[in-house]
C-alpha cells in the first residue's frame, strides 16, 4: 500500500515531514512509495497510514545499510534484541516517536524517530519487565539527551511498578556534538541507577561498545553480562591508554568478554552469543523478585525435600588438604542439582549463586577448596560480600558452605587492603537479615570462620560435618605457635610435633568443642544435608529482624 501521497494536502506534510529525518530509510520511503498518480484517500486513512509509515521508518532505526553493517558486525539490532528478550509478542514498545532537537554541527540534518534507544516492557517468563537496547545504527548509539531521558521514563516506570531494568548497551558513549547535553542524559540514568539499586534487580548486557564514563551506568546494575567478541568496556580505549602509558593493548585485551569476567570482576557472566546472553538473563531472573517488597520466588519443587544423599558423605577428602570441587556438595543438596553460579570465573576460591531448595530461591556462597585451598583474598572478599548484600537486598535466603583456612597471606594482599576487602564481607553478613544457614564442611579457621556466615554474624542456623575443624587455626600452625620450645628442647622434635600436634587435633580440631558451647546447633550426617537445610528453611520462613535505625551504615568500600 501507498505510504506517501503527493496530491493531498497531508500527504505534502508527510512528505516534508519524511524530508525532516533525513536518515536513508525516509529516503528510501520517498523514493520508492510516493507515486505521483496514486488516488486520493479519505483524511483518517491517510493519518493511519502515516503512523504506520513512520513507524516503519522509526523501526529501521539508522536505516537498511546500517542494520546490514551492524548484522556483518555480528550483532542484532536494538529492535531484534527486544524480540529475542522478551516472552513472545509481549513487547511493547515507548517513545518510539521521540527524536532529538539538536542542530549543533549537522545534528538537524541527523534525526531518527527514536533516536539512539529502544524502550519499552514486556513479559519474561510472564512476568513484567523493563528493558532498553541502545540502537548502534544510529549514530553509533551515542547518547544524546533525549536517549537519556527515554531511558529514565523505563527505570521510573520500573521504580514505580516494582519490576526489574534491563539495559543492552552498544553505544559510542556521549553523543559528542551535544556537549554538555549528553552528559546531563548520562547524570539522569546513573541518579537512577543508584536510587533503583536494592530496590529493582537491575541487569546490564554489554552487546557493543560501552566506553569513558558510559561505563558507569552498568557497574550500578546488580548484574553485567558480557556478548563474547561484540561486548568491550573500558574507560579509555587502547588509543588512550597507548599515548598516556605508552602500553600496546588489543579492544579484547582491555575491555572484553573474557577480562572483565575473570581479572577485573567487573562482568558477572558471559555468554558466546547474544541468544544465549538472554536465555540466561531469562534464568537468572526467574530466580529473582521482581521488587525488595516481594519475597523470593517459590516454585513447586519436583525434588523430594526429604533427598538424602550418601555420596555427600564421600566429597571431602580426609585429608585436610586434599583439595575437592565444592560444586559437588552444592549440586548434591539443591533442588534437582540445578545451580547457576554468578561470577563463575572471577575468585574462583570462592563460589557464589543461585539454586532452590524445596522450590524457594537460595543464594549460596561456598569456600572451593580446589582453588587457592579455598582462602580468602581480596577479590572473593569482594565478590562474595556483593552476592550477600544483592540476596539481602531481595529476600533471598542465604545458604553458606564452610572450608576455609583463612586469609590469604602476603604483601600483594596486605597493600591491596585485604583488610578492608575482607571487612566487607562481615559487614555484609552481619547486616542481611534473610534468613541464613551455614554447613561447615572441613575447615574453619580463625578469622575466616567469623566472616563466613557464623552465629555470632546473626547467622539463623549453622551446622557441621563430623569430620570438621573449628578452631583458631590449623593444628600443625598451632603447634609451632604454642610448643615452639617444647618441639626444639625434645630428643626427638620431629616426634615431639607430631604428638603435640595429634593431641591438639584431638582436642581443638573438631566440630565438638563448638557444638558443646552452641557455636554451632548441631553436627548432621553429611548426607542428610538437604533434608537438614530444608527443615531450617521451613523453620525461617517467617524471621523477621531488623538493624538499628540509620541513615546508612559506612561499609569499608
Ligand atoms: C556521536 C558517534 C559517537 C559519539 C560513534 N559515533 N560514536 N557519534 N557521538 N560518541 C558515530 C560515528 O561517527 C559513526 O558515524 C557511527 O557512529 C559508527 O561509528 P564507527 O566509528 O564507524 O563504528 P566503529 O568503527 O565500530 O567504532 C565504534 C566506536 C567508535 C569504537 C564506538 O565510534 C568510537 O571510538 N567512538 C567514540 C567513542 C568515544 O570517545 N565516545 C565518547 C566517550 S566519553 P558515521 O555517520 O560516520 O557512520 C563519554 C563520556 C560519558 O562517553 C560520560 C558520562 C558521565
């Protein structure tokens, strides 16, 4: 059907109109739609048409060579994105009228409907959700005030309905020929950002370029996910940083995929494409609330809560330093052995994420004995603390599983402030009020048995495996502390530490000396771990607890 009419009096405006966003596709419209001999049609036809027109035109975004240019890059477009986000059909699309009113260095000959963002809301497993994809085909992306105001409306609306944010950033960062403009758009998100963070889970996808302050909006966000290849972060690119530093440093090397997830922290996950970035956005928020008024979700579980499992009886080496996957005991207690871990190859010597346990969401935090003996340093501190505050935040229960030797010693972890790092994590544990479970494993040691989880950080219900050690450390690092001159004044001091060490096991090195003075509630037979953990999850149910009235606490950031 005709989109463009050239007799009527409407369709000059439609045309003039067309001509206004000079973007290829409103060319392309005129050229190939406006028929000079076309019949005349009835005024409210013709309006309808022209919404449908320009709806067109606003959903080629730059216009066809771009989307072709942005497909051969790999990517989809903002458009595509939504599609692909959302259950099917419930996307419904906001502002897609909106353009921007710049005209400084040839903006006014560079509008698009829509400008630089898609936004709207739709359903994701049938619950709503928000969400924004910036539009690389038009002008990189960059955003100009207006995207930053598209942007606001969804969070606000977010905000105001107690549903999730989802941001699918491609962007050359601050549209430049707006100056001051585009920053103020930036200050409007990360002010939203901010008042939205513990209140609406917030989930970013890097699927393009996320450059200078831009980066900022994302690392608000609970979540970042990264597209493998397509996703790069960094806050100056490797142009800068070769003429500041002098270093030489590939996009990929500096602020891909694989970096962000592994050395900076700064991405949760990863995914190798974009289809399988959503799937797992749609997985991860099917454990989350949708607000911090709502509880966890809670789904009928097809795992038996009484499932014992004997095999959790052989996971942990007897020796107390062979190493072990802690996976194994966490897959073995969730329900259906479903977990998704969060962080994955970030300090991989502690595990955090998300399983359920009797259909209720978890988050569980875990020492993995096979990285590191499972010590704590400054990125766990960090990376676990994170995890605990984003479950407290949104009443997800906290299940922690204990093998820990202790902190990590040395210079590099001193003068990296392993204090504070490690402070963190207390702080983070002390002050969740969901109900908390630990299961102590093997090893608790010190300070790190404090920190992780224990009853005197308010935890609800702790208990141990029969062949755990609790104590101030290890018996063999006891013994040179405290026998140091009975060993070196012995006949025979290699024996001598050997006995002095097999009776301090005897004595300290075991659950029993805790569980004597309720330290711990009880000492389980690890394979009826799960059926202990639900019965304490039924039992918490309804905790409620507080903190002291504030303005905030002072974290040690
Ligand atoms: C306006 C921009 C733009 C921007 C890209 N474009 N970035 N237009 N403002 N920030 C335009 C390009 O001119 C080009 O238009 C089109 O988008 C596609 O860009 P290309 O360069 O052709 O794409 P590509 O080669 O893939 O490179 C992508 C890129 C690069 C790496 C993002 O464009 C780039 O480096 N852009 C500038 C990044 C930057 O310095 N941004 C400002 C950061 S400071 P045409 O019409 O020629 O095709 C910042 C401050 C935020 O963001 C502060 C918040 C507080």
């Amino acid at each position: 059907m005709s989109k463009f009419r050239v007799r009527t009096e409407n369709s000059v405006a439609e045309l003039s109109w067309a001509r206004l966003f000079h973007s290829e596709s409103a060319r392309h419209l005129i050229a190939t739609e406006s028929k000079p001999d076309a019949p005349v049609e009835s005024g409210s036809t013709s309006k309808l048409d022209q919404l449908v027109a320009r709806r067109k035109i606003a959903n080629l975004g730059g216009g066809e060579e771009r989307i072709e240019s942005q497909h051969k890059r790999g990517k989809m477009t903002a458009h595509e994105r939504m599609l692909a986000l959302f259950d099917k059909g419930s996307f419904t699309e906001l502002d897609t009228f909106v353009s921007h009113r710049s005209t400084d260095i040839g903006l006014d000959k560079q509008r698009f409907e829509g400008d630089s963002v898609v936004t709207g809301y739709g359903t994701i497993n049938g619950r709503i959700v928000f969400a924004y994809a910036q539009d690389f085909t038009v002008l990189g992306g960059s955003l100009s005030l207006v995207a930053g105001l598209k942007i606001s409306k969804v969070m606000d609306h977010a905000m105001r309905t107690g549903a999730p944010i989802i941001g699918i950033n491609d962007s050359g960062g601050a549209r430049i020929q707006e100056g001051i403009d585009s920053l103020a758009g930036y200050g409007e998100i990360f002010k939203r950002n901010t008042l939205a963070s513990g209140v609406v889970p917030q989930i970013t996808i890097i699927a393009g370029p996320a450059a200078g302050g831009a980066v900022y909006s994302p690392a608000l966000t609970d979540f970042i996910y990264m597209v493998e290849g397509i996703g790069q972060m960094y806050i100056t690119g490797p142009d800068v940083v070769k003429s500041v530093t002098g270093e030489e440093v590939s996009h990929e090397d500096l602020g891909g995929a694989a970096m962000h997830a592994s050395r900076s922290g700064v991405a949760h996950f990863t995914a190798e494409s974009e289809d399988a970035c959503f799937t797992h956005v749609r997985a991860l928020l099917s454990f989350l609330p949708s607000n911090n008024a709502e509880s966890a979700p809670s789904i009928e579980s097809t795992d038996s809560p009484d499932r014992s499992d004997t095999e959790l009886r052989n996971v942990v080496p007897d020796a107390a330093n062979q190493p072990y996957d802690v996976m194994d005991v966490i897959t073995k207690v969730v329900d259906n052995g479903e977990f998704l871990p969060v962080h994955h190859n970030f300090a991989p010597n502690v595990v955090v994420g998300f399983g359920r346990l009797d259909g209720r969401s978890i988050g569980v935090v875990a020492n993995q004995a096979n990285q590191m003996a499972g010590m704590l340093d400054i990125d766990a501190s960090d990376k676990a603390a994170r995890f605990v505050r984003f479950c407290d935040a949104f009443n997800i229960p906290l299940v922690t599983f204990v093998d820990v030797p202790g902190f990590m010693p040395g210079t590099h972890q001193e003068y990296g402030g392993i204090i504070r790092h490690g402070a963190k994590l207390l702080y983070a544990y002390v002050e969740a009020t969901v109900p908390k479970m630990a299961v102590i494993l093997r090893k608790a040691y010190g300070g790190a048995y404090i920190v992780m989880s224990s009853k005197e950080l308010r935890s609800d219900l702790n208990l141990a495996w029969p062949g755990s050690e609790i104590a101030v450390m290890g018996p063999e690092g006891a013994v040179n502390v405290i026998s140091r001159r009975d060993i070196a004044e012995a006949d025979d001091p290699v024996a001598k530490r050997a006995e002095l060490t097999a009776d301090y096991r005897d004595r300290f090195a075991n659950p029993y000396v805790a569980a004597n003075r309720g330290y711990i509630d009880n000492i389980i037979d690890p394979a009826q771990t799960r059926p202990e953990l639900v019965k304490a999850l039924r039992m918490l149910e309804s905790k409620v607890d507080s903190i002291p009235p504030k303005k905030h606490g002072n974290i040690p950031l």
